[in-house]
C-alpha cells in the first residue's frame, strides 16, 4: 500500500481522466508507473554518443593523417597567404 499527495491540479486532471476511461485512478497511477520504468530501461541501454555518430566519424575525411599535428604550420601558411596580398 502506496500514498501519494498530489497537488489539486494534478488531482482534478487524474479525476477526469479516470472517470472519461472509466478505470480506476489507482490503475491509471500503476499504467504510468510501468510506462516511467520502461523509458528507464530503454535509457539504460541507449548508445553513448560516440556509438550513435561512430559510422560518420572519418567518413569525409581529408585524406590527409597529419592535421592534428601540423594545424599550426598549416594555419600560419594560411595566414601569410591571406596577409600578403595586402
């Protein structure tokens, strides 16, 4: 055996609900609470964010395997390019 306090708003809603189904509101309270449970359950097993984006990452790659240890060289290349047409 369960009790719960809910404010009046949530208590008229539940009312209505309950009387426009014809169920009980004890029955509308446990439906919910299973609904709750199983969106935890699914949450649990989502994929990390790696998994849902790891077919994309590389996909377009650049061919080139030194960017991220040659960035500096390549954007002070770009820099000079870009400045001395000025």
């Amino acid at each position: 055996m369960l009790s719960i306090r809910l404010d009046n708003s949530t208590q008229n809603q539940l009312n209505i609900y309950a009387q426009s189904k014809q169920t009980s509101k004890s029955k509308i309270i446990k439906d919910a609470l299973n609904c709750y449970f199983e969106l935890l359950k699914q949450e649990s097993k989502s994929k990390t964010p790696y998994e849902t984006g790891a077919e994309l990452f590389g996909k377009y790659g650049s061919e080139q395997g030194d960017l991220s240890t040659t960035y500096k060289q390549k954007l002070k290349k770009k820099l000079n390019e870009k400045n001395s047409h000025r």
